[in-house]
C-alpha cells in the first residue's frame, strides 16, 4: 500500500466513523505524545487543536502560523495509525482561492481531514458575511476533494462562540456550507439540546458537538443525533491545570502529594510509548 493510498483509506474510514459510531468521540491531543497516548486509550480518530498547540508554543490561539500549523499536523499524523483532523482555524487566509491553496498544502501532512472556520480573526468584524463564508468552504471542499485522498472537510459556524446567539443564522449558514460541499458540520459554542437537536435536523450531514460545561452528556447528544463529540483544548489545559496545581504545592507548601498523580502519569506514558 503506498502512503498515498494509506492516507486515502484513512480519509475513508474516518468519514465512515461519523456513520458507524453513535457518536464518535474526537478527543484533541495538543502534541505527539499526547496523541500517542490518546491512541493508547482507544479512541478511534484524533482532532489537532488550535488552542492547546498554541499553548504548546507560549502563545494564545490565533497565533500560530500556517506554516506551524501544516508542521503540527503532519508529525500528529504520523505519531499514530488512527485517522487525525486538523483544527485549521481559518484557513490562514481571507481569500478563497488562498483557502484553497492552504488546504492544497494540508494534503501533505498525511491528515484526514481539516476544518475551516468563519471566523475573521479581527476583533472589529469577527465573522465573515454569508456569502463570503460559503465561497470560502466551496474553495475548500473543492480542494479537499480534488484528487486520490478525499479530506473530510468540517465547516464550522463560529457565531456561538463570538457573543452572535443567532441560531436561525447558524443554522442558515451549516446549510449553505452543507451546499458548497462540507462533509460534517459544527457549530462550536452551542449547549443547549433543543438548540443542538434544531441543527441536527436542519441539516443532511453528520454534525460535531463541542463539550460544554453542564452541556448534555455523550449519551443525551446520541439521543439528540449528534455524530460526532470533541473536547477542543480542554484536555490540553486541564494538563496545564493539573501542573499548575502541583507546581503551587510545591512552592508554597513545600509538599509533594502531586506525585502520586505524577506516578499514574508515567505508568500510562509507559505503556502508551512502548
């Protein structure tokens, strides 16, 4: 099998987990190792995040360039044998013939597939217009889909997570992304189940759910139909939480009881690196 084929099966069976699974559970490794030990535990697909990599860096999301980013998919996606998607952020770029271009480039990182979001990444105008946003996604699935290896593109509708809780125009615009060829469709930010069951059934493709704080369980969103669930950064910034948190005792109370949690730690690390 070449590496070509290798990524196109890959490609394949990561579309088909949005189908077989009820939902696929998508957890965010930040680095190598920690995709390493996600594989470990039994997950079936693995997702980059743009904030926990960035974190990795000594930087806030939306810093990382697209250069890092290609960089940081291809070594995720050749620590492991399980199908790995990209958090593209944007694109990188504001153009739809320069997202197309990106995504272009992503298809030799070995990765799955990709996401592109509507957000700007400015302050003063956060979301792309509609129809900017669904020429943006065309250019991508356009790429993504060109050749052999058949990226799972995932549009993303980023109105929840910049104060807009405009459901009927999420929910106008997972359809439009869903017309210019987006394979899955997620609208980061939103909680509620009735909100979260509306997307589901406006839509005709396999939606991803985000984790959120007394949001539904994994359980309640297979009820509500949802195929797919990540956890975004959280996994990276509970490990920061957690060195934090021993680094603290250490300091101040000159005690060591983070060890122990350290001890469990190297165990899995262990059994996951050998």
């Amino acid at each position: 099998m070449t590496e070509q084929t290798s990524q196109a099966a890959k490609a394949r069976h990561f579309l088909e987990l949005h189908r077989s699974e009820r939902p696929l559970l998508f957890p965010n490794p930040w680095d190598v190792g920690s995709a390493v030990l996600l594989a470990s535990l039994g997950f079936k697909a693995l997702a980059t995040t743009s904030s926990g990599h960035a974190a990795t860096l000594g930087r806030l999301d939306g810093q990382v360039s697209r250069e890092e980013a290609l960089a940081h998919a291809s070594a995720l996606s050749a620590a492991t044998d399980l199908p790995v998607a990209a958090d593209f952020e944007n694109g990188f770029a504001d153009a739809p013939e320069a997202v197309a271009e990106a995504v272009t480039a992503a298809l030799g990182t070995g990765l799955a597939g990709l996401s592109i979001e509507d957000a700007t990444g400015r302050d003063a105008d956060p979301i792309y217009d509609l129809a900017a946003a669904t020429e943006r996604i065309a250019a991508a699935a356009s790429a993504a889909h060109a050749g052999p290896v058949q990226l799972v593109l995932t549009a993303r509708a980023e109105n929840y997570l910049y104060g807009r809780t405009d459901l009927a125009d999420t929910i106008a615009r997972l359809q439009a992304y869903q017309e210019a060829g987006a394979d899955v469709l997620y609208a980061p930010g939103l909680a509620g189940a009735d909100d979260i069951r509306a997307v589901v059934t406006s839509v005709d493709r396999p939606v991803n759910v985000l984790a959120r704080p007394n949001g539904p369980t994994v359980a309640e969103l297979a009820e509500l139909g949802v195929s797919r669930v990540s956890v975004g950064g959280s996994f990276a910034f509970a490990a920061l939480s957690a060195a934090v948190d021993a680094a603290t005792e250490f300091r101040d109370r000159g005690t060591f009881s983070f060890l122990g949690a350290a001890r469990e730690g190297s165990a899995a690390a262990k059994k996951a690196f050998s």
